[in-house]
C-alpha cells in the first residue's frame, strides 16, 4: 500500500502475494515461485463484540453491518490474495481488518484496489483503507490516519550481489519499485537527482504496478535492485526459494495508518479506540506474531500522529 522523502516506506516486507506492489489485484506468485503462504488466518469469531464501543458506530454504518475497506492486495505479508482460491483476501493488515470489524460487531469485507485509488474512495466507496499506508504530511492532508504499525525502507539485490550494487554508488542502475509508494517518491527519486547533481546518470526507476512484478524482474535479473518497506523485503526473501538478499539496512522508519475519510473524525477516534482495546488484550500482538512481523508493533495507536516531512 505509501510515499514520504526520508520517510519512504511502505513497509511490509517485499512480499510475493497476489502481486505485492501497491496495486493490488494480481494473483502473480512472488517472482514465480508459487502463491504467497502463510498463516490459515484469522478466525474474527475470536474477537468479542465491545457493546461499549459498538454503540459508537456511526448510524449507517451500523444500519448496514459490513466494515468496507479498501486495500492493495498485493503486498505480502500485510495484504494479498492467497487461499485454496488465490483469491481471498489475506495477511496481517486483513486480520487487523477482521478484528476491528468484530470488536464493533461488524462483518468486514476487503475489497481489493489499486493502491493509488483507496485514499480518494474513502467515505463513498470504503470506510478505511488498510494498505500499509505510510504516513506523511502530504497524505495527512487529505485523510484521518490512525497508527498502528511501524516500517521501514529496505532494499534487496539477487543473493550473493553478483553486479556488485551498492548503495554508496546506484547511480545509472535499473531500481524496481511499486508505483505511488515512497519508495518510488521521494526516495529513489530524490537519489535519482543527487545523482544527477553531481554529474553522474540517473537511476533508471523501473516503476510498476504490483511489487510482485518487480520482485520477479529482480530474481529474473532485469533489475538491478529493488526497493520496498522492510516487511515486504523480508517476505519476499522467504519466498523466492533463496534468489535474493537484503542491501545495507533498513532506514527512514515510519508510522503506517489506517486510513478514514478526513471528514469524518469520529470514526477515524472510534478505529483508533479500537485499535488500542485489540493492543491492550493481546489480539493485535497474536495477529502480527502469527505473521513474523511483531518487530513492527506499536504500544500505543494514535490518531493523526504528528510525522516528520
């Protein structure tokens, strides 16, 4: 599902899903190496109703009982497409997803979007929008964002760096990464023109639409390396039979949000209310161990976090 100059992340490990890239509704298998794994998923029966927070629900939310939200299903391990169908909805951001819509009595339904189009949606066609979403000033303009995991930015080049990358010296290299995140803008972009500034060739950015897509140029060798949120690298690395490995360390770590319409405060304080209950009693860190990915937990969910630029 992100965007940010230092702040480029989009984390959840360069995963293989159902096409991991912001976009998110194709089945690809990360770098051809089969459908995405991992757990069966969650059970959302697991969660109790909260009638406290329950009766918070705004009225036609609650008249119509189905929690819509918006995501890239192609970003694994947070959200792709997997299941005995390569169709149904899965990873950490899904269970999230499931437990918040359980807490307030809800059946919740993830729809898949390209990544690009979930933030404008919010309000007519989805309630929130969970896909990874970095949070920065730019996207705190036009929407509520409630914290609840943190990422970073992380690259990766095929195992044993044949071409000899190094990020000390990537100018004139082909860089992958997932269209609309921050990897692509500000981060590989604002290295691409200090590369420029000093008399070197750009990078050549190879932006596509599902990072599934790219982690598959990468193993296939017609990229050079590929950028992407820490979680995303990891889970990509899993799960393209050992062909790749990380570059240097992770970096520019940041807040990710859940996503609400800007107009509609009380909701994005209800999510956040919620969030904190999940937090508190376990729920959330069971979710994200189920998932490998407790390194990216939060103690505490805010809503509109202040970030850096």
């Amino acid at each position: 599902m992100p965007s940010s100059s230092t702040l480029s992340l989009r984390f959840v490990t360069v995963a293989a899903a159902a096409a991991l890239a912001l976009a998110g509704c194709t089945t690809a298998s990360q770098a051809g190496t089969g459908s995405p794994s991992g757990p069966a998923g969650f059970d959302p029966s697991a969660v109790q109703k909260d009638d406290a927070l329950a009766a918070l629900v705004p009225g036609a939310l609650k008249s119509r009982g189905i929690l819509t939200v918006g995501s890239d299903t192609s970003y694994a391990p947070a959200e792709f497409l997997g299941g005995a169908d390569g169709q149904t909805p899965q990873g950490y951001d899904v269970d999230i997803a499931k437990a918040i819509g359980a807490t307030l009595g809800l059946d919740t339904k993830v729809q898949t979007s390209e990544f690009t189009g979930i933030l404008p949606a919010l309000g007519p066609k989805y309630d929130l929008g969970i896909s990874s979403f970095t949070i920065n000033p730019e996207r705190s303009k036009t929407v509520n964002f409630v914290s609840y995991f943190n990422a970073g930015v992380l690259w990766a080049v095929q195992k044993g760096n044949p071409r000899n990358i190094s990020l000390a010296d990537i100018c004139g290299k082909k860089v992958g990464v997932q269209t609309g995140t921050v990897e692509e803008d500000p981060d590989v972009s604002d290295l691409s023109g200090k590369c420029v500034a000093e008399g070197k060739p750009a990078i050549e950015i190879i932006t596509l639409k599902n990072q599934t897509d790219v982690t598959t140029r990468l193993v296939n060798g017609s990229i050079d390396a590929m950028s992407a949120d820490s979680p995303v690298i990891g889970y990509a690395l899993s799960q393209t039979g050992d062909k790749l490995q990380t570059l240097g360390d992770v970096y520019d770590g940041a807040p990710q949000g859940i996503a609400v319409a800007k107009s509609d405060t009380a909701l994005a304080e209800l999510v956040g209310k919620v969030m904190n209950k999940l937090i508190t009693d376990g729920t959330y860190g069971k979710i994200l161990d189920e998932w490998s990915n407790t390194k990216g937990a939060v103690t505490t969910s805010e809503v509109n976090p202040a970030v850096g630029s």
